[in-house]
C-alpha cells in the first residue's frame, strides 16, 4: 500500500513543479512591468516620454521575452511539450534579437551619458546593461544546452530571466533614493547612478531565484546545482561589476564597443 500511495504522489510532485515555475515567471513578468511603471510604461501612457525610438523596441523586446517565458512555462505545465518546443526557436530569435538591441541600447545611453559631460561615469555605468546581457545570453545558451535535461533547462531559464530584473527594480530604488534634482530630469539626461547602487536592485531582482532554491530544499532536500551555478555567477556579475568597471581593461572594452557606431 505504501508503494502504491508513493506511485500516486509521483504525478502530482511533478505536475506541482511544472505549475511552480509558472507561478515563477509570473513573478518575473510582475516584477518586470511594476518595475518600468515610473519611467516607462505611465510616461508612454501619458505622452510624456522622453528617449530614443530605439527604448521601445528595446522595452517590447525584454518585456516580450518575460511574457514568452510565462508561455513557455504554461505549455510545459499543461503538458503541450511539441507547441513549447516550436515556439522554443521563437525564442531563439528574440534573445539574439534581445543581444543586439540590449548592446546597442547601452551604447547609445553611454554617448548621451558622455555628451551631457559625465565622461567615465557614463563608461563606468556600462558596464552595468554590457554584463548583465552577457551573463543573461550565456545562460540561455547553457538552458538551451541542456534542452532534453527538463531539470536543468527550466532551472536555467528562471536564473537568466530573473537576471534581467535589476533593471526594473532598479527604478524603484532611483524613485524613492535619488535626489529630488535628478528624478527631475527625464531619464536619459539624469547622471548614472553609482555602480555600488546596482547591488541592492540586483539582490532584490534574485528573489525568484532565492524562492527556486528554497522549493529545491524543501522538495528535494537540497537546491539543484543549476541554481548554485547559475545563481552564483549572477551573483558573481552583480557583485564583480563594482571593481571591474574601473579597470583599465573595461574602459578598453567600453572604447571599443562606443567605437562601433562611430
């Protein structure tokens, strides 16, 4: 009878877990749309949006690829693996997509940075979008790696998309810790922030990934090494920016990379 009663658990273990990551990227999207609300998204309704057409496709692709991973997690959760796995070259498309704009977007916020005089802080701060979507495009690559190991995959895919979010939590930080002169100005003409401020939007945008490891421990008894190894080196880039911005050898990569659209 024991045996049985373990059988019977099995399924509803697994179907609970594949509805616990999408409760997790549902978490990811609200944290991504919350987060953009003061500069972004009640501006553009507004009319009052000051920035470069190159901000929207930047917002619609990252908010899309949330919204793809909210999908992707349902039709795994309502057992549609062959539609989850065509729409999964989709996705392909709109990460290499997300690469491209993302860097150019960096850039292109670095020269206005530098033209409105702030010089090595603004080379200093691009560091900050130039990692981010570096570690975030290298995680995917690994999820997609390990595509038929479903553990490891949609581990994976949790840790990168929750990389993304130090962005967005980023503006709440600014909203309520940024002096009233700088929330004045529109964003794209305000002086970036410190590296050091990074850190605490980057923690708070590691919740989901915090909440993965804590159901691994309480489920199977100890975090799945995807978390630790994909979590640590968000962590690692969070944490490791701070120095490297001020080194040498990122001002030459930071010259390089503004020397692309010149």
């Amino acid at each position: 009878m024991a045996t049985v009663a373990l059988d019977q658990d099995v399924p509803t273990t697994r179907t609970a877990s594949r509805y616990f990551y999408v409760w997790m990227a549902g978490l990811c999207l609200a944290m991504a749309v919350v987060g953009f609300v003061p500069t972004y998204w009640l501006p553009v309704s507004t009319g009052r949006f000051q920035g470069p057409p190159i901000a929207h496709i930047h917002g619609l692709l990252f908010t899309g690829w949330v919204v793809f991973f909210v999908v992707q997690a349902w039709l795994i959760a309502s057992g549609r693996r062959q539609r989850h796995r065509a729409l999964g070259l989709v996705g392909i498309s709109v990460v290499t997509a997300m690469v491209i704009i993302g860097l150019l977007m960096a850039i292109h916020s670095t020269m206005r940075g530098i033209a409105l005089g702030f010089g090595d802080q603004a080379r200093q701060f691009m560091s900050v979008p130039v990692t981010g979507i570096v570690v975030f495009a290298g995680l995917i690559v690994a999820a997609i790696a390990y595509v038929r190991d479903e553990e490891i995959h949609k581990r994976l895919m949790l840790v990168a998309t929750a990389s993304l979010l130090q962005a967005a939590v980023g503006r709440w930080f600014r909203l309520f810790l940024a002096p009233p002169e700088v929330l004045a100005l529109p964003v794209a003409d305000a002086p970036p922030p410190p590296i050091q401020f990074t850190i605490g939007p980057g923690l708070v945008g590691d919740i989901p990934i915090i909440i993965g490891m804590i159901y691994d421990w309480r489920t199977r008894g100890r975090p799945h090494p995807a978390y630790l190894i994909g979590g640590g080196i968000v962590l690692l880039a969070q944490l490791g920016r701070v120095p490297f911005s001020a080194t040498a050898a990122w001002h030459s990569m930071a010259g390089w990379l503004l020397a692309l659209v010149r």
